[in-house]
C-alpha cells in the first residue's frame, strides 16, 4: 500500500512545504485538482448532494503543472500527480507538451491522473467542445503516449511531427473517475485508476468487481493495474492491509482532516503547521506500521 498526500484547496503558498513535509514523512504521491476558474456554475457538481461545489471563489486552484515543477524543484524522491488533469478541456498538443516537460524536469517523477471533467463551463472558456469530450480522451491518450516516447506521430492535416523534451520512460496513466464510461475507460487505456471520491468498503467493492470486469473484457489482468482510493475509513494500518488483499494498491489522505480539537488549539484550524503537524502523526501512527 502506498500512500497519496491529498493536498487540494490548499493555499498556493503552502504547498513547496507540504511536498517537502510529504517526502520526509514517506508519502509517496502528493496531488492537487485541477480548475481554470471559479463562477456560479450551472453545472451541477456530482460529488455532492446539493450539485454545488464544496469551495468558492476564495479557494486556490494554482495551475497543477507550474506547482508540480516548483514542488519537484525541492524534494528528490516524492511523485507528483493531478487527480485529476482535466484533458479534454485543452488542446492535445498544450497536454502534451506541459506533462512531458514536467516529467523530464522532476526526473521522471510524475504520472498523469486524468479525467473528463464535469464543468461546462471551463470548456466553453477554451474553446472545446463539452459533449464529446469523453470521445476526445479516448482519442488522446494513445496519442499523447505516442508523443511522450519521442515518436514521430502522424495527425490528420499535419506534417509528421514530434515533440522533445521527452521522458527516457513512460509516463503512468490514471484513469479518474467512477462511471461505468471512466471505468472502462481506465481498463482499456489506463495504467491504474484513481478515485476522486471517498468510498466507503461497499462502494469500493462495487468499483473493484467493475474494474476486474471490464479488465478481462480487454484482455489485461488486475496484475500490476494500479488501484488509488481514498477511502472512508480511520487510519488505521491493519485496515489498510485489508484494502491492500483486495487489489488497491494506494490511497489518497488529507490528515489535517481528520486533526484533533487538541491539534487544531495548538496549531490553529487550517495553519500549514496544522497539516504538517498531522502529517506527521500520520507518518508515525500509519504508514511506518505497513
């Protein structure tokens, strides 16, 4: 089991000290989400019950990719992931070019969460189309694999072309999203799958059998696919093994969410020293222990 620090809404300033804190405390993966803008959005939101979002315009959405580089630029061993990027309300080649630089600047440290995205709004702000945008992703991914190797990639209307910089290795690809049209996306063209939700044991359960499913339904095996979940559950190692015997192979944590009424008096409710503090504990009460 490896462990994904969850730092979004997380203030812009604090997060070169969140990776450092992540990397001494033994996450492996720190993520951030990804937003162009806030708005009074028509769309409804599908993480929550009212269809609002859980954030306003006072909440930082720092570009995910300038972050990832000024993060990289202070930790040597911590991963760097979206969760997710939301591809398809940009053009391919922008993607494309933005992950494999990051990529190559971090030394390989980065793996691209990626999803279709909810907002209406974003992709009529960049100009691409929201109703095929599923399609597009599908489309896309193969393509950007393609570009990250350094291969020479031909597009309908243009000359053969590459791109470079480029990573020595491949880029991993997670899949977000519980949909049945994101599972089975994840299955046919992802390395893993991350959730971005919490899921409780039974939910969880539900995902992992439709993820099996539509694995075999392609041909490839539940072996080495990864599995990211943030998860309903109190830290604890032992249920963290439990959820390991079932196929996840990492979940995602924010423990500042979880601080005591002791923790929050001595550090303050929402302080970077609050974060770092139950990172800490975190580190000590959970992840030394698997």
């Amino acid at each position: 089991m490896r462990f994904w620090l969850g730092a979004s809404f997380s203030g812009t300033g604090e997060f070169t000290e969140l990776a450092r804190a992540a990397e001494r405390c033994g996450f492996d993966t720190l993520t951030l989400s990804d937003h162009l803008f806030y708005a009074d959005f028509a769309s409804p939101y599908p993480y929550s019950r009212s269809g609002r979002p859980r954030w306003d315009a006072r909440t930082h959405w720092p570009d995910v990719w300038v972050t990832i580089g000024a993060m990289a630029a202070v930790t040597s061993t911590l991963r760097f992931a979206p969760n997710v990027y939301v591809a398809p309300a940009r053009d391919l080649f922008t993607v494309a070019k933005q992950v494999s630089t990051a990529a190559v600047l971090s030394h390989e440290r980065v793996a691209f969460g990626v999803g279709v995205g909810w907002c209406k709004e974003e992709f009529v702000a960049t100009g691409q189309d929201f109703h095929t945008r599923g399609k597009r992703l599908d489309a896309m991914l193969p393509t950007l694999r393609a570009l990250w190797s350094g291969a020479t990639v031909a597009l309908d209307g243009l000359p053969p072309l590459s791109i470079s910089p480029t990573p020595e290795h491949p880029i991993p690809v997670y899949v977000g999203g519980d949909s049945e049209a994101a599972l089975r996306r994840a299955a046919r063209l992802g390395d893993g799958w991350i959730g971005n939700r919490i899921y409780t044991e039974e939910q969880l359960d539900e995902v992992l059998a439709a993820l099996r499913g539509h694995l075999e339904a392609n041909g490839r095996s539940a072996d080495g696919f990864e599995v990211i979940a943030p998860l309903a559950v109190l830290p604890d190692a032992e249920t963290y093994r439990r959820f390991a015997a079932k196929g996840v192979t990492g979940t995602l944590a924010a423990p500042w969410w979880l601080a005591t009424d002791e923790e929050k008096s001595r550090y303050g409710a929402g302080t970077l020293d609050l974060k770092i503090a139950t990172m800490e504990r975190f580190a000590e009460e959970v992840i030394a222990k698997m």
